[in-house]
C-alpha cells in the first residue's frame, strides 16, 4: 500500500515554506520603513509599550498550516473499500453443432469455418449481452462460461472443431436442455443462437426441444447452414485439404448431407424466434442482431476493486485550525516593570 496517492505534492512544501518565509521577511521590512515614516523611535515605543513584543511565535502556525495543506493534498490513505461496477446485459447462448456433417463443403471452405467467421463478427458487435457457448453433436457440453470477456469467446470460437466431441450424431433437444439449465438464473426472456445443418430430428425430439425453450423463456434463433441438394461429407484430407476419402455409412453407402430446415423452422416459430438461411457470414450475423433487439436485460456486477480510503480530511483541517491560530490568537497586553514604567516618564 502507498501511504500517499500523489506524494509529489509533498515536493512542494518547501519552496512553499521557503516561499512564506520570504513574504513575512519583506512583510516586517515594508512595516519598519512605514513606522519610521509615520511615528519616531519614542514614540513608537510609548503607543507599543503595553504589547507583547513581536516574535516568531505565530509564525510557526503560518508553517504548520502550509504543511499539512500539503500534506492534505498529496493525499494520505490507509484503510480500503470494495467498489463494484455494475452493468445491465441481455443473455444469449451460442449453440453450434460440431458433427461430422458441418464438414461438408456445400459452403466454402466448409460449414464450420464459415459458422465460426460468423460468431466472430457476431461476438464483436454484441456489446450489451452475457454470451455463452455450448458445442453439440448428440449430446451438449459448454464450451464457454456465460461471459462478458469477448477476447474469451473469440479464443473459444476459434477452438470449435468437427468431430470435437466423443458422440456422434446431431440433436437439437440437448443443446435447448442444457441452454435452458444455464440461463435458468437469469430473469426475463433469453435468447439461444443454435447453428446447425438440422439433420434428422425425430418429432419427439423437436417437442422436447420446444417444451425445454418455452419453460425457460427462451426465443431461438436457428441458422440452417448449408444446401437443400447436399453434399457429401469428407472424412480424409491430405495436407493441402484435398479430399481422400468421404463418409460412408455402415452398409459402406457414401453420406450424402442435407440441410433440414423444416425442424428448425418449426422450433424457432414455437419459441417466438426467427429462422435464417445461411447466406454470407457479415449478413447473417446483421441479421441475428436484428433479432436479438429487445430482450430482456438484468443487472450484475461487471468488476470487484478495491480501492485505498483518501484521509485528505484530517490534514485539510489541521490546515485550517493552524491558519485559524495564526490569526486568533492574541497578542494581548504585558504587565509593566519598572524599568518600562521609568522609561515612560523619561519619555513624556
């Protein structure tokens, strides 16, 4: 801890000193040359005889009071205080599928580049929301924290990878379940951004999936990236990224992946969301915006610090009682000797 938060000021005091000192010097000078102008020597000393004499007495107050105005100034702290910053956001997750499929090439480079260079853009004008991200294939995992840290949700974006988790296959209802669980906490309505080529979704399925998103005050927003046509999914690559060989089934039938956008269609509708067909990333990622306006955003604190407790009080006071000193306090009457009483007489 510093015991002062700008003790440069304390480099003052003496030329601030020395500067006082200079003024009550020419001060008693300009007094003396105007004394022997207006009275002589005696008297002078009979209209001052009943005073106490001059001393530098109450010019210690003069001192006293200019240092501790700086101390008071460099500002004396000890003690600290916790201050927290808060902050008003809309919470939002980010679900992206990572199957097998998003490798397909029916949008160049392929489904999942092309979905992480949205989230990016995406991430970056989101400034007033709590995101998180959650990785699925037939199973959900959180792959970020709901967070306000854009550097972290960029880090994380750049780690999606198909094929990242040990489950194969594509659901839409774990990734709703296990946004709902997370943004349960949170009041008010949430939004979840799920990003998918939308394959094979059974009808109970999707009803899980709406029920979990109603129940928790969820709106969706689906992305269908890729083609209705399809393509086929490649399952080796040399270093170039040439392809070597594509997915097959297990009957040895080579996969042919197609977009679904009925199923997400029907659980955006369900939800109060919207569906968007994958187009360009900076257009898709405009027109998520637009539809994330308008929701719900609650308070939290953004920041804990702690901060030292500034005591500039108690010097500025000392300060002011000195100068109050200086100028109270009296200079009264001294009883007269004899001596003083004879060189009266001699005087008149």
């Amino acid at each position: 801890m510093e015991l002062f938060a700008h003790p440069f000021f304390l480099l003052g005091f003496l030329p601030a000193l020395a500067g006082v000192w200079v003024l009550f010097w020419l001060g008693r000078k300009l007094k003396q040359r105007i004394i022997q102008r207006l009275f002589s020597a005696p008297a002078y000393a009979q209209l001052t005889a009943g005073l106490r004499p001059e001393t530098y007495r109450n010019e210690w107050w003069i001192a006293a009071a200019v240092l501790f105005l700086f101390v008071a100034l460099a500002g004396p702290q000890w003690g600290s205080e916790v201050i927290e910053a808060q902050g008003s956001f809309a919470q939002t997750i980010l679900a992206v599928d990572v199957s097998a499929s998003m490798r397909a090439q029916d949008v160049k480079p392929d489904r999942l580049d092309n979905a992480k260079t949205m989230l990016r853009m995406l991430i970056s004008n989101l400034k007033n929301e709590r995101i998180g991200i959650i990785a699925f294939t037939s199973q959900a995992f959180v792959q970020c924290p709901v967070t306000t840290d854009e550097e972290a949700l960029r880090y994380f974006v750049t780690r999606l990878q198909p094929d990242m988790l040990p489950v194969p296959g594509t659901s839409l209802a774990a990734p709703v379940q296990l946004a709902a669980r997370i943004l349960a906490k949170y009041p008010g309505q949430k939004a979840l951004v799920l990003l998918t080529d939308g394959e094979d979704h059974s009808a109970e399925e999707l009803a899980a999936a709406k029920e979990a998103a109603l129940k928790s005050a969820i709106r969706i927003i689906a992305i269908g990236i890729g083609t209705k046509e399809g393509t086929l999914i490649p399952a080796k690559t040399d270093a170039s990224g040439r392809v070597l060989e594509y997915k097959k089934d297990r009957q040895g039938n080579t996969v042919v992946s197609k977009l679904d956008e009925n199923s997400l269609l029907s659980l955006a509708e369900a939800t109060g969301g919207v569906y968007i067909a994958y187009s360009t990333p900076a257009q898709v990622s405009a027109k998520v915006e637009d539809a994330l306006r308008g929701l719900d955003k609650s308070s939290s604190v953004v920041s804990r610090h702690a901060l030292y407790k500034t005591r500039y009080q108690i010097p500025l006071v000392l300060a002011i009682l000195c100068l109050a000193g200086y100028l109270l306090w009296p200079r009264g009457r001294k009883k007269s000797t004899v001596a003083e009483k004879e060189t009266l007489k001699k005087v008149k």
